[in-house]
C-alpha cells in the first residue's frame, strides 16, 4: 500500500502536520533484542517469532505504570530516545520522569485477513477528551514489522480535525455522532512498518487503530508504548508564541485558544492513576 508519508519533512514537523511522525533507528538494536529475549519471558513462549500464533503466546498488551521491569525500564536510559523526547518538549527539564509505558504482543493470526478497517479511536473513550493534554506517545519496534504483521494504523491529519471539533463542542466525549461521521470520511491510513528501532511519536487526538496479524511470513508485532508526559497540563495555547516546541506546535493549529475546563480534574473523575497523582500532589502542597 501507499505509505502516506512525507519523507520531505522532518520527523518533528510531519509529527505537527500529520500528527505522527517516525524517527527511524532511534533505538540501540541491543537494547531491542534483549526487550524481545525478556517478552519471550514475560508470555512464557521461547519459540522463534515466526512461531507465534494468536493461540499461542496470544495477543498481550501489559501495563507497566507504578511498577518496574529491569529490561524493559531501559527504553528510558536510551540517549538517543530521551533527546528526541526533549526536542518534542523543548527541553529535558519539561518531561515528568515517570516510567510508564506498555508492551503489545500482537502474534500471527491464522482466522484473520491482510486488511484495514476503520474501527479506529482515539485514547479517550467514555469520558472527557481533552483538547490539550500534556504530552505524547512513542511507538517502539522491538522486532522488524512486515505489512500486515499487526501494526499500527494512524489516518494523517485528523489530530487537526479531532482538535477543531472540541473547540467548538469542549464537551464531547467518545464515543459521539461527530466520530461516526469522521469514520466515513477518513483520509488513507499509515501502517507503521518498521525495523526493530524504530520510533512513532504520535499525537493525543490522532485517530487510530490496531490491525490484524496476518502477514506474508508470519511476522508479529512486539513494541513498547511509552508515554512522555509533563507534570503540567497545557491549558492555553498561541501561535504566535516564538521559538515553540514540535510538541506545542501541534496544539496550536487551530489558532489561539484558552481551555474552559480544568481538563486535568475532569479526566480524574474517571481515570484512577490521574486522580492519585493529583490527591499526591495536594497532599505535598499542604
């Protein structure tokens, strides 16, 4: 398929366009194979990759948040992966120095087809989405992808469509009719094939998906979703600001604006982790 991708732009600024961006061997391959020899580990299955099925291990997606892997934690003394995360910011100083991320194991699956659909979604369903947020997310390939070998699909664009419809309804939630509309007008989607390595940075409203295994050499996908988030929330944003971040560039284009909610307290009302973090952050202010 097409890849729908702007080669001519570099990764920080197809990341504001489109709303993604890949930054290729961002990684160390060392750092890769022992993150794939600790997953055998984590779904009990040593076999070669290529013997994997949707039976056996099965699809896993595990969340390390609060808790620790001793390999897997390394993703983050990577030098190269924590410069890219400061350049999106605009400096190291502004990144939480939290651990959190997940791995996805999404094996060969006999039943399934070489296909797309558009069951996509953003990270935000039943509940508020914020307009701003307070970072990104980075995609790690931990084994080489073939198409179709269980990738991420992402339609280009549609974090600037997404972003515009909340400002004029700061209220929507997911799932909405507004959801069901852009589903039949989606642009053509990107399917992040990759070697092991290699990084998408993608944006909080970017429409997205995941896909079936069913690729021509049986090839799973195992990556890493780590977040990079600052301990603040944007709440307002201008354009015209100098010198912004690849980051805050992508929250502004749709012109300047100022959030009318206090977006961080209303996604506590439904997310636990956010409201701890909140309730420990009063506690220390007191």
């Amino acid at each position: 398929m097409k890849t729908n991708y702007d080669e001519s732009l570099h990764w920080t600024d197809h990341f504001v366009e489109h709303g993604f961006g890949v930054a290729k061997g961002l990684v160390d391959p060392e750092f890769c194979n022992e993150a794939v020899e600790r997953i055998k580990v984590l779904v009990d299955d040593p076999r070669p990759l290529d013997q994997w099925t949707a039976e056996k291990p099965g699809v896993f997606h595990e969340k390390f948040a609060g808790k620790t892997d001793p390999v897997l934690d390394k993703v983050y003394e990577q030098r190269a992966f924590m410069d890219a995360i400061a350049t999106m910011h605009g400096g190291h100083e502004h990144w939480n120095g939290r651990k959190r991320y997940f791995f996805f194991v999404k094996p060969y699956d006999p039943e399934a087809e070489a296909r797309f659909d558009d069951g996509g979604h953003i990270d935000f369903g039943n509940q508020h989405v914020p307009i701003f947020f307070r970072g990104f997310a980075l995609f790690v390939l931990l084994a080489d992808t073939e198409p179709f070998s269980g990738n991420t699909i992402v339609w280009p664009g549609t974090h600037r469509d997404i972003q515009k419809q909340l400002i004029a309804e700061p209220t929507m939630q997911q799932p909405s009719e507004y959801f069901d509309e852009l589903k039949r007008n989606l642009p053509a989607p990107y399917e992040f094939v990759g070697k092991a390595g290699d990084v998408m940075f993608v944006h909080h409203l970017l429409f997205h998906a995941g896909s079936d295994s069913h690729s021509s050499n049986r090839i799973p996908r195992l990556a890493l979703v780590c977040n990079a988030w600052r301990d603040q929330w944007v709440t307002e944003i201008d354009p015209a600001t100098p010198d912004m971040a690849p980051w805050l560039r992508s929250l502004s284009l749709n012109g300047a604006y100022k959030a009318i909610y206090d977006e961080r307290a209303e996604r506590a009302k439904v997310n636990e982790e956010e409201r701890e973090e909140m309730e420990a952050e009063q506690r220390q202010d007191k």
